[in-house]
C-alpha cells in the first residue's frame, strides 16, 4: 500500500520517547506522506520543534497562532487530515481526550477533525496500570479511537504493553495496514465464527494447564473478516487483546469445555468457521477447591483427555458450511496436517511450524502454508499476522465460492 499524498497530522507530548517522532516522522516522509506535527508545550522539553520541522519540511505548529500573527486553524488542519496519530500519547493527553478538554491546538485539532484518530500510549508502568489510565483507554476504544499495539503495531488489539510506546517501524506498518488494509472480498451477509487463544483447565484456584498463544491470530482473522463485511462472532479464551470493529461479537470462554458449549451453540449459523485456539488437549481429572499444598519432592497430575471440538464440528457440518482448522506443527508437518485435515473432515487446514523463526507462539509475524481437502496448496512467506490473516481469508473464498454475495 502507497501512503504516498497522504496528510497526517503526527501529535507529540510531554513523554521522554517523544525521541522516536524524529524517526517516525523519517519513515513517513520517506513513504511519501505529508506530515504535519503538533506539538504539546510539554513535549518541547524532551525534542526540539527544530528538528521535526527539518525532518517534516514543515513548521512545527504549537499554538494557534505564530509569531508574525498567522492563524493556525484547528479546523483546516483537522479537514485536510487522513490521520491524526499522537505518538508519544501521554497518560495526560489521553485523559484529555477521554473528557473532552480542549485545552491547546493539539487538542482542537483532535475534537474538531473527522479523521481517524490514533494514539501510541507512552507512560511508565505505574501511570499505565493506574485505574483511571485504564478507565480512559477503555472509554477511547468505545469511541473507535485506535490504540496500536507496542508489540506489533497491529490495528485492534488495543494492547499498550505496559505503557512502553511502539516502534516507529511498527507505527508505520500499522499506518499501511490501516490504509490498505488486506482483504478485496466482499463478506457482507456472511457469518464468520473464529475461535483465538489458549484455554486455561484447572488444577485448583491459583494454577493450571495453558499454553503460549497469545490469540494475535485469531483476533486478526476476526478483524480482517470483519472489514469484509462479515458479521463475526470471535469466541476467545484468556488473552490481553482487544477487538475494534463493530461488526465483531466477542465471547469469552474459559476452559476446553466452555469453547465447545460456545462453538456449539454458533456454530450453526456460521458460513465460515476458523478454529484458530489453541485448546488443551487434556485436562486434570479432579480440580481441587482449595489451594494445593506442597507434600513432599514429587506430585501426581492425572490428566484426561479434553473433548475433540474440531472433530466434534467437523462431524456436524453441513454442506454449505466451511470449516477451517489450524495445525502447529514441530515435525514431519505436511504430513501431520494432512492427516489432521481428512480425520476431523476439514475443508482447509492452516499449517504453520515451530521450525520457522517467528512464526510460532505469541509472535507478531507468521508463515503459513494453507492445504484444502480438494487438493489446493499454497505457501506464503513471512508476514505480519494482520496480513497472513488476509491471505488465509482470500485462500479460502476463491476456492470455495465463485463469487461472495
């Protein structure tokens, strides 16, 4: 995707990573975009309006009008914008915009432009973890303001990774993604079901049996269906991740026998179901009620086996349904996701490998090589999830369906 002739307006506060806007402001002029910086008082105590006035090629503006008397409209900058991003977004100016204060040209900017509008949060661990933090961040999300992802810059997590600001070089992929975005099909009057992240089965109140997916996958499935048109239900296990688009529904689930009550009762009115979680295939056979004590050098776990949920929908499937599974695999990988693919009566499996650098738990990139049951096969490199996620939707639609209503 080309940002070239795109005009962003690029928000910095009062946060000492306010140093990476020099470098994000680089990248951006270097895709061709048009950026105009904004400036909080605050934030030139950490950088020089100087230097981001070079890097932009633009006069950094601060307040509403300069020196020699020119106004500076909050409204035309807000007008001409394809984006206002703030980054560094302070604890501070996110409280402002979760109230409504409009208190500097920054600010007026924000509340009077119909752009979209993203932050890059910037905190130390204790003002991120402060209730009203988390208050403000969650009253912005409900406005549909978006909040990248310090690991990953993806669109919709929502997730601030403890305060630390994102990478310039994730910011601007965030920034293509949005812009671009990756899926050309039209999903509108289709149902999506997609199940993302781990399951938890109880050992007793403080521990249990989980995994280390971080769900990344399936929630950028979710998403990308979504921007489709589709009306998606996501049912989740625990994870930190968000969802932004309106059109997701989202259901929690806890242990392998919630995500299948859940599946089973969506499952129905799914067109397309991605079983992308990562359920536990076991579970202890007794849950104590109260804490375990440690007795002695060695403890017993009896485990048994949890229900087979892709099997189990498989098995139900009806002839207009398609249901896709995944298969993380460590060895003779083709192999066991074919096998995978015909027990448990799946129209298409996603294959991904431990082996692969990058591609396995908790990573924001992925390198996938989907298999359907009527023989097709493709491999893609190594892309951001949001973008595998893309290519996984776009595999199956054109060798399912001859157009998509």
């Amino acid at each position: 995707m080309s940002l070239r002739n795109k005009h962003i307006v690029l928000g910095v506060t009062g946060s000492i990573a306010a140093y990476k806007a020099a470098f994000l402001v680089r990248l951006l002029v270097k895709e061709g975009v048009s950026v105009q910086v904004v400036m909080t008082d605050a934030a030139k105590d950490f950088i020089t309006p100087l230097t981001l006035s070079t890097l932009s090629g633009k006069p950094v503006l601060n307040r509403f009008s300069d020196e020699d008397g020119n106004w500076n409209s909050h409204v035309k900058l807000g007008m001409e914008a394809d984006l206002v991003l703030i980054a560094p977004a302070t604890a501070n100016i996110l409280a402002k915009m979760a109230n409504g204060v409009c208190d500097n040209l920054l600010l007026a900017v924000i509340l009077s432009s119909r752009a979209p509008v993203a932050v890059a949060p910037a905190m130390d661990l204790d003002m991120y973890r402060h209730p009203a933090t988390k208050h403000n961040l969650e009253t912005l999300l409900q406005r549909g303001t978006h909040i990248i992802d310090v690991e990953s810059g993806e669109l919709a997590s929502g997730l601030i990774g403890e305060g630390r600001m994102a990478e310039p070089e994730h910011i601007l992929q965030w920034i293509r993604n949005f812009f671009g975005g990756h899926t050309t099909l039209n999903l509108s009057g289709k149902n999506v079901l997609v199940t993302a992240g781990p399951t938890r089965e109880a050992i007793d109140p403080v521990r249990f049996l989980s995994n280390h997916s971080s769900g990344k996958m399936g929630y950028a499935l979710a998403e990308e269906a979504a921007k489709a048109g589709a009306q998606v239900t996501l049912i989740s296990g625990p994870t930190a991740l968000h969802t932004v688009h309106p059109n997701i529904r989202r259901i929690d689930v806890e242990t392998a026998k919630d995500m299948l009550a859940a599946c089973e009762e969506q499952f129905p009115a799914a067109d397309l179901t991605f079983m992308a979680a990562a359920v536990a295939d076991y579970a202890p056979a007794q849950s104590s009620e109260e804490k375990l004590k440690k007795q002695g050098t060695e403890m017993q776990l009896r485990l048994v086996e949890n229900p087979d949920i892709l099997a189990h929908l498989g098995e139900k499937k009806q002839k207009h349904q398609i249901l896709v599974g995944f298969a993380l695999e460590t060895n003779n990988e083709e192999a066991n996701a074919q096998k995978k693919l015909m027990a448990k009566k799946l129209d298409f499996i996603v294959l991904n490998s431990l082996r692969d650098e990058a591609a396995g738990f908790g990573t924001d990139t992925n390198k996938v090589t989907i298999l359907g049951a009527g023989g097709s096969k493709e491999s893609y490199p190594l892309k951001p999830k949001q973008e595998v996620a893309a290519d996984i939707l776009n595999h199956v639609i054109n060798h399912t369906y001859d157009t998509v209503a």
